[in-house]
C-alpha cells in the first residue's frame, strides 16, 4: 500500500486514538497528499486550529465538500465556504455549475442568484436546497424567464405548490409554462393571478376560466 493509501485508510476510522492523529498531524510527508490533508481537515478527532489551518490549502472541490458534510465541525465548514466565497470571482462557468451541485448551504444562498442558468440547474440538483430557496428565485423581478422556466420543469420541485404559486405570480414567467401550471393551481392562486400587475391579458383569462369551471363544472 502506497503512503497516501495508509495514511488514508488509517483516517477512515472516525476513532483515531490521539497519539496516532498527533504522529499524523506532525509528519511532514502526509500533507504532501491534498487527499490526506482534506481528510484531516474533516475529522472529527482533528484539534479544531489545525484543521482550520488546513483549510486554505485545499483545492475548492475538497472546500465544497467540506461545506456540505453535516458531520464537520460547523466551525470548519464556515471556513470552507468563506475560501469557497474569496475564490469564487475566479472560477469559471463550469467549475460555478460544478460548485452549485456539491456545494453546502452558505455557497448554495450566493450561488442562486447567478446569472447563468446553468448555476441555478445545479442548484436544482443540489440535495441541500430547500424550497424557501427557490421560491425566493421565482419571486425576484430580476429573475429571466429561462431560470422560472428551469424551477418549473424541474421534477424535484415542480410540483411544490409554494412554488407554482410564486411562478404564476411572476409577470417573466414564459406564457406557455404559466397556462401549463394554471390547470393543477389551487383556488387562491388562480385568484392572486388576476390580481397581480403585470400578468398578460391571456394568463388573467385563463385563470377566470379555470376558476369558472370549478365553480360550475357541468
């Protein structure tokens, strides 16, 4: 077994006795390994100065990752997305899409406001974005048809009513997609969209005629 492999397999185990965590900590040669050093970053059995003192010498994968392990030390993981947050006017487009799917919340509330759709479709994706997230997206003005059209689509969320909700009451939410919605929209909603500036006169229609057929549906 290589070096990296036995210093790696040693820091699987979450019960690392502390004179072994020490000798590993001290030896010169295990942080040549950015595998080794992101392990020791989030061990629970790592003292808490040197696994933030590890943290700036990781590469931004091993920060997202940090970032979203609810088992890290809150404290660490703050200071993973803080690196995160310094590198991010760096990144490119790709390595922002790769972030928004992996990356844990602090980097998931700046990242959703990106301009790229594709940012906001691994925000989508991501196992620790929650509802609030989105419905904050669909309701901003600023927000393009293109990213209420991807919430809209997605099949994790399309079918949360706080979010359908919103969309229908956001005035860039493309035709075709606020008359697929109207059909499954509840009574109040169907009402706050006759009711809200800036809704096309057709949306407005439609929503009156879903409304009338529920109330008369022979």
């Amino acid at each position: 077994m290589s070096p990296e492999g036995h210093y790696l397999k040693v820091l699987n185990r979450p019960d690392v006795p502390a004179d072994l965590m020490e000798a590993i900590l001290a030896d010169r040669s295990a942080r040549r390994y950015h595998t080794v050093r992101r392990a020791l970053a989030g061990h629970p059995r790592t003292p808490r100065r040197e696994a933030l003192s590890l943290i700036g010498t990781l590469y931004w994968r091993d920060l997202a990752h940090i970032s979203a392990d609810s088992r890290i030390h809150p404290e660490v993981r703050r200071a993973a997305e803080r690196d995160l947050t310094r590198r991010l006017p760096e990144m490119a487009l790709s390595e922002r899409v790769d972030l928004a799917r992996s990356a844990g919340r602090g980097i998931l509330l700046l990242l959703r406001f990106d301009s790229d759709i594709r940012v906001l479709q691994g925000i989508l994706d991501n196992r620790l974005t929650t509802e609030p997230d989105l419905v904050q997206v669909a309701a901003r003005k600023e927000s393009s048809p293109e990213a209420l059209e991807a919430i809209a689509a997605h099949p994790r969320w399309r079918a949360r009513p706080a979010l359908r909700s919103t969309l229908l009451r956001n005035p860039a939410l493309p035709r075709a997609v606020a008359l697929s919605l109207l059909s499954r929209a509840s009574a109040a909603d169907l009402a706050g969209v006759r009711e809200t500036p800036g809704i096309s006169v057709l949306i407005k229609a439609c929503a009156e005629r879903v409304l009338a057929q529920r109330r008369n549906p022979h």
